[in-house]
C-alpha cells in the first residue's frame, strides 16, 4: 500500500530513472495523475504536462465507452472498435456522439491549461502517468493517441493496477512500469493509505510549481 499519490511517484520514479529515457516529457491523466507525475518529473528534471481525455458514452448507456477524446490540435478520436460495431455505428454516427462531449472536454482543457502551451512531444519519451488503473479504457485511448503524435518512445507509468490490464496495455506502449500488480485489484483508493479527491485548485497548484511546459524540441 502506497502513502499517498506522491509516494506513489517516487516508486514510479527511482524504476524509470533506471531506464534512462533520452529527452523525457511527462503528461499525467487529471486529475489524480497530477501527484504522481510531478514527482516523476522532478526526478527525471523533465518538464510537466496534462493530456485530458473524456470519455463518450454509448446512447443508451453512457457509462460504457465507445471511444474517447483525447486533447490536442484537432483532438483526437480514438474508438472502441468492437463496442462500435456492436451498436451498429458509422464514421458519422461516431463523430455525432463525440461533437456532444467536446465541450466538455474544452473546458476541463480551459480549466486545467489556460494559455499554457502543451509540450510537443514529437521524438521524444513520453511517460504518461496515472494514480492506477482499474480497466485500462482511458489509458488506451491516450496511448492510441500519443501514438499518432510521433513520440520517439512511450512509457506507462502507473503504481497499481491488475495484471491482466497492465498485460493488455503492454501492446500499447514501449515499456509498462507497475509495480504493484494484485490479483485482487477491487477498489483504486484500497492502495493508499490517504487518498483524497484533488480539486481543480489543486491541479492548477501542481501545474504552476512544476514552471512552464518545454515546448521546444
């Protein structure tokens, strides 16, 4: 069991030093992600990011996941495949159902970024971290997207999650860093001794300790 998000971090962190990442970025999942990727950062003296990713929903289900929009300039859809199919959708009824929620994913990205530039990732390593992982859809989508941004190399670093998500999301990325893997997973805060929901405000504090993004190359 992890202390908190930060210790968390600096698990994550001590094993992808050992890795060595040439011309590293680190983008965390918000919110919970934030913690633990700034300490990643601050080890690695790599800059900070945020890659925003909101969910859409089937019509008569929204909690279940026919694809996902991930943050970018355009954003990127990344779909389900399978789940698609399943409900019959084209192209265009895809793009209908994403058009609700991009809204959405334009104020979390007002709220969480502002005016700051995101980091281009182009040749570089990308370590896109998260608290954990309970079924792995929402990073999928963000790795399917990082995919398409042309980074040299993608690492995941998360500090919990089942093994056999972690053993899906290794088709996904370079390398998957998860320490602690139970057969049990149940519930992501289970793993932390102190695991308190961040606030946005909270967010914003990480984001404007870490300094500006890097943006050049």
């Amino acid at each position: 069991m992890f202390r908190d998000r930060r210790e968390a971090g600096r698990v994550l962190a001590a094993e992808i030093a050992m890795t060595a990442p040439d011309r590293p970025v680190v983008l965390a999942l918000p919110r919970g992600g934030l913690p633990v990727a700034a300490e990643i950062a601050r080890a690695l003296k790599a800059p900070l990011d945020i890659l925003v990713v909101r969910k859409v929903g089937a019509p008569d289900n929204p909690e279940l996941a026919l694809a996902a929009l991930v943050d970018g300039d355009p954003p990127d859809l990344v779909a389900n495949d399978e789940i698609v199919a399943a409900y019959g959708l084209d192209p265009a009824g895809l793009e209908a159902l994403a058009r609700h929620e991009r809204p959405e994913l334009e104020r979390r990205r007002q709220t969480y970024r502002g005016t700051r530039k995101p980091v281009d990732v182009a040749g570089r390593t990308v370590i896109l971290v998260d608290d954990g992982v309970a079924t792995g859809t929402t990073v999928k989508a963000a790795l399917r997207a990082l995919a398409r941004r042309r980074p040299a190399r993608v690492i995941l670093a998360v500090p919990v999650a089942p093994p056999e998500v972690i053993a899906a999301l290794t088709r996904e990325a370079d390398l998957v860093v998860c320490p602690r893997q139970p057969d049990r997973f149940r519930a992501l805060s289970l793993h932390y001794r102190d695991f308190p929901q961040l606030t946005d405000r909270e967010v914003l504090e990480i984001l404007a300790e870490a300094g500006p993004a890097d943006t050049a190359h």
